[in-house]
C-alpha cells in the first residue's frame, strides 16, 4: 500500500522543507506532530492522536495543502494527496477505511429504503408535520382541557395517515409499527400524556372508526 517509500524520511524532508518558508509555528507544529502511516491510492494518510487532532486542520486548508503537495512532488517525483485522520498506525487506518466502507453502505441502504419505500414515508411524515401544525395551532396549551381537545384531534390525523399507509406499502409491517409508535411519542410530548396513554386512546379511537366504518 505504501509501496517503496520511507515515508517517515520523507515526511522529515516535508517537515524540513516547510522550515525553509515564512514563520509558521502552527503549521511546523501540526507537521511534525502528525505520523505518516501509510500511501493508499496516491493518497499519504497523517495520522494523529486523539488529543491533537485539532492541529490536523493546519495542514489540510486549500493553500496548506496544495503547498505540502507541492513539496512532497519535488521530494518524490509523485503528486499525493493528504488525508488526516485519528490514529497512530498503519492498522488504525485500515479500520478507519472499513468504518467508514460500513458508513457508506449504510447510507446506501437507507436511500434504497426510502425509495422502495417513498409512498408510506411521505404519508407518515406528512403526519409529523401536520401533527406539528396542529400542535402550533392549539391556543392556551397550559389547560388540561385545550391539550385534551388537541388529543382529540390528532387521532382521525393519526388513524387515515395510518390506513392510507399500510394501503400504499401492505408488506412493510416494521415501517408502519415504528412511526405509529414515533407518532405516539410526539403527541405524548404535545400533551403531556403519557405515550402508553396516547397509544391507548388511538387503539380505542380506531376500534370505534373500524366499527362505524364496517
């Protein structure tokens, strides 16, 4: 990965090199306290430890870095980039590859998630937003009774959104149960009912809707 480069005599030559411009005591401070671990993909890792990392930041600004670049060019013959990351050893950035490979198909799988699923998603969180606009909306919200009322209202909101979703997305069982229950927390924060309370209202609610409607 690092192919035939010493790369703790080349960062030296980097170190010395920056010596030769104008007074830079933050920079010269962050470059010889940074380690370098490892070339990958014409890429030289910096690694620092966990109490220094702020002094990362003097070496990756537009001009630090092009600067750093240009000096390991003339030193090497190659054109590498930086990256600084936390850590202290080759090893320490193979997992910080792997946890952030990890991280990537995390948000890979959220977006094809939210595709597959885009349908039920826009009903569920247009509830949150009208849920929200409804709790703005409430005058004198320190009575018992105007957050009872606010109740009131949020359970029809509640009980379409939640037929119209499973309607749209039948098979996503998982979906539906966790924004009806997010559903139940955020109106046990609007009125400070508790969430077990709210559930049980809505459960009511729907079996009552359920016999008007059949």
């Amino acid at each position: 990965m690092s192919d035939d480069l010493d790369l703790v005599a080349l960062w030296q030559k980097v170190n010395a090199e920056l010596h030769k411009g104008d007074i830079d005591r933050s920079l010269w401070e962050a470059a010889q306290t940074a380690l370098p671990l490892a070339v990958d993909n014409e890429v030289l890792i910096l690694g620092f430890k966990p109490g220094d990392m702020r002094l990362g930041g003097y070496l990756t600004t537009p001009a630090k870095r092009t600067q750093i670049v240009g000096i390991i060019q003339r030193l090497c013959g190659r054109r590498l980039d930086i990256q600084v990351i936390e850590g202290q050893s080759a090893d320490d950035w193979e997992k910080y590859k792997q946890r952030h490979e990890a991280q990537a198909d995390q948000t890979l799988e959220r977006a094809h998630f939210r595709t597959q699923h885009k349908g039920a998603l826009a009903v569920w969180e247009g509830l949150a937003a009208d849920l929200h606009k409804l709790f703005t909306e409430t005058q004198q919200r320190r009575f018992a009774e105007q957050l009872a009322r606010l109740l009131i209202r949020a359970l029809p909101l509640l009980a379409e959104a939640e037929e119209k979703a499973r309607e749209m997305e039948p098979e996503a069982e998982q979906l539906h149960f966790t924004h009806l229950n997010r559903s139940f927390d955020k109106l046990s924060t609007y009125t400070d009912i508790p969430a077990p309370i709210v559930a049980l209202e809505y459960m009511r609610y729907r079996s009552s809707r359920q016999k008007r409607q059949g």
